[in-house]
C-alpha cells in the first residue's frame, strides 16, 4: 500500500518593512527567531508528517506485501491440498482400474475357461453322437440287409408257392377238365337218354290219342316223364323268379333248389348241361361267412370245386 505525499506548502514572502529602529530591532529578531522556530517546528512537523506517511505507507505495503504472501500461501496450500487430492484421486481411479482390469483380465479366464469347457464337451458330444450315428448306421445296413435277405428267402418262397399253386391249379385244371368232360358225356348220356324217355313218351301219347280216336279206353294212367328240356325250363322259371325277371344276377343255388321240383342228381346234370352250353355260368363264393351249411348242402360240385352261385347269361 503507497503512501501520497502532501505537497509542501509554499511560505508566503513576507513583505519588506520600513527599517526599524532598535527597541523595534529587537522586537524584530525576536518574532525572526520566533517566525524561524515556527518554521523550523512547522518543517519539523512536516518531516515528522512525511516520516509518519511514509512509515504509515510502509506500514501499509508491508501489510499488503503480508496479505498477498498470505493469500499466496493460502491459494498455494489450496492448490497443494488440490494437487493432493487430485493424486490421491488419480491413485484411486488408478487403483481402481488396476482394480477392474485384473476382474476383467479374471473374467475372460474364467470365460475362456469355460468356453474351452464346453468346446471339450461338445466336441466329445459330437464325438459320440458321431459313433452312435455309425453304430445306428451299420446297424441299419445290417437290418437292410437281413430284410433283403429275408425279401429274397420270401420271393423264393413265393415263386416256389407260386409254382407250387400253378402246377396245383394246373392240376385242378385238368381235373376241372376231365370232370367237365366226364359230365358232357354224362349230360349226353342224359340227354340221349331223356330223348329216348321224351320218344318213348311222344309214342305213348301218339298211341293214347290213337286209341282215344278209335274209341279205345286206355287203361295206362301214368304221368309224362321229365326231360332235360322240362328241367332246365323249371330252373329258369324258378331264377326269373327270384331275380324278379332279370338275368345276369347271382342266385344261390339253396335259394334254387327248392323251387324246382325234381331229385338233387337230376338238377345237377340239368345245370352242368346248361353251362356246357353257356346258358348259365356257375360260381364259387369267396367269403366264407355266405356259406351256411344250407348253402354248402345245395352246391354243385365240378372237379372237387363247389359251385354255389348260379348267373344266367340271356
């Protein structure tokens, strides 16, 4: 802090007095000597004055120069107590780091640990799954295997049973056919046979109507005899029948039978003479539930084969 100086002041000349005389002389060196002590006290006291400004100013740097040392000291404390804390703060954030990069570092062992963990066990996952495939692949190479030797044991199963069944089909087939041919000669026979009945008939009846012209009373009452005509006749009317008028329609031959009235072997020549003719076609039954007892007693039996079912084809 400076200290302003007062500016001194001028002293006013003092005017020129007339010459005095001496009882006036003394009077004069004494007010001198007063006005020189007073100027004397006066600069005394202005140096004095000048000296206490100056202290006071020196006074007043010195205590500015304190305060500034003061607030420097203060503001370099701070700023140490600030530089402290900011190491104290760098250290810790530093420690912190240090901190959370050894757990990370930590972490990605462990993860590492772990991945490779898991890699160990899904490589030997696959290692297995791998194995089992190939067990599960030989294995089903050889059940292929065994199913195609198995295929081929059943296809030459098959053909031998096929063989088997067509040398049996053929078998029955010449059987069939000799039977056949057995009941064309029978139908023949019966035929030839119901022809010469039906003659023996016709010259009866000729030789009725003969003796009724010539007024004869014949005494032979017997019936006309059946012919294979007759019969075949019956047994369509009867199918017509039962198919209401239709043909081509299957009709049991147990449903038939009793409509017609002639003995079983009679109906059985009748009928194969018909198919032999192709006036009707005679059939077997394939599911077994149909044939009832009844249905097995009224059959038609052509090679060892029944017959059951009867179609007339016109």
């Amino acid at each position: 802090m400076s200290v302003v100086q007062k500016p001194r002041q001028r002293t006013k000349p003092k005017a020129k007095s007339p010459k005095p005389k001496d009882n006036d002389l003394a009077k004069l060196a004494k007010a001198a000597a007063k006005a020189k002590a007073a100027e004397e006290k006066k600069r005394a006291k202005e140096k004095s004055d000048k000296a206490k400004a100056a202290a006071t100013a020196k006074a007043a740097n010195e205590k500015a120069a304190k305060a500034r040392a003061a607030v420097e000291k203060k503001a370099k404390a701070a700023a140490d107590r600030a530089a402290r804390a900011k190491a104290a703060q760098q250290k810790k954030a530093k420690a912190e780091a240090d901190k959370a990069a050894r757990a990370k570092a930590a972490q990605q062992k462990k993860a590492k640990a772990e991945a490779d963990k898991a890699a160990k066990a899904k490589a030997a996952q696959q290692k297995k799954a791998k194995a089992e495939a190939d067990k599960a692949a030989k294995a089903e190479a050889a059940q292929r295997k065994k199913a195609e030797a198995e295929a081929d044991r059943a296809a030459r199963a098959e053909a031998a049973q096929r063989k088997k069944a067509k040398a049996e089909a053929d078998k029955a087939d010449k059987a069939e056919a000799a039977q056949q041919k057995k009941a064309r000669a029978e139908a023949d026979k019966a035929a030839k046979k119901a022809k010469a009945e039906a003659d023996k008939a016709e010259a009866a009846r000729q030789k009725k109507a003969k003796a009724t012209t010539l007024g004869e009373n014949p005494t032979d009452t017997s019936l006309e005899p059946l012919t294979l005509d007759s019969i075949e006749e019956q047994i369509r009317e009867a199918y017509l029948r039962e198919t209401r008028g239709a043909v081509k329609e299957r009709v049991l031959l147990s449903d038939l039978r009793p409509k017609v009235g002639v003995q079983s072997d009679d109906f059985d020549q009748a009928l194969l003479a018909m198919q032999q003719q192709g006036k009707v076609v005679l059939m077997g039954l394939d599911n077994p539930v149909e044939r009832t007892p009844e249905v097995e007693a009224a059959a038609v039996h052509i090679a060892g084969h029944p017959r059951y079912l009867v179609y007339f084809q016109g």
